[in-house]
C-alpha cells in the first residue's frame, strides 16, 4: 500500500489537533488536503481553552478553535461523511442536556455554512 491508499483513511478529530496547537500544523489548511484525498471518514468536533500543556474541553461556542470555521471548510470542501460531537463538558442539572445542545448547535452550523 503507497501513501495515498484507498484502503487508509482516518478520523480527523478537531479537539485533539486543537489540543496539538501549532505543532499539528493548520487545522483547516490540513482538513481541507484530507478531504479533498477522500481520506476523512468521521469528523470528531471538539473545542478546548488553550493547546497543550494545560488545556481544559469546552463547549464548541466556547474555547479557542473556532468551530464555524472548521464546519465551514468541511461544507465548503466537499465533505459528505459524519460530523459528530466528540464530547463535552456536562450539564450537571440536566444530564444528557450538553448532548442535546451540541447536536443543534452543528446542525445549525452546517446549515448556515
């Protein structure tokens, strides 16, 4: 098997290459080479306070990656495979409520995109 493979793809999850910060190269730059190779088959979405060493999930309205973007290049890229929230922080009153959130948030995302 050589380097662009049919048979090698990945998950490109968001959080981890936003945890990574700089070292992981650019986020969208980088998406956007994998999608256009038809190497992503699941998008982990994920947002944290900073990159490594200390860094703390958050919500994806919150925190420092910017999630319109990243959805806006995965829709503006082609892509048609999933998009799912990674995880999050919990709603401690009301558990599964981060969930629920989430899942309109990207959906709204998406179609705004």
């Amino acid at each position: 098997m050589g380097k662009d493979s049919k048979m090698l793809k990945m998950e490109f999850c968001c959080g981890c290459w936003l945890e990574g910060g700089c070292i992981m190269g650019n986020l969208l730059e980088n998406l956007k080479e994998f999608i256009s190779r038809d190497k992503v088959v699941i998008i982990h979405l994920r947002n944290v306070s900073s990159p490594l060493p200390e860094f703390t999930e958050m919500f994806l309205d919150e925190g420092y990656g910017d999630i319109w973007e990243i959805v806006r290049t995965v829709v503006e890229s082609g892509y048609k495979g999933t998009i799912i929230l990674d995880h999050s922080p919990e709603i401690v009153e009301t558990p599964g409520m981060e969930t629920a959130f989430c899942a309109g948030y990207i959906k709204g995302l998406i179609r705004a995109a």
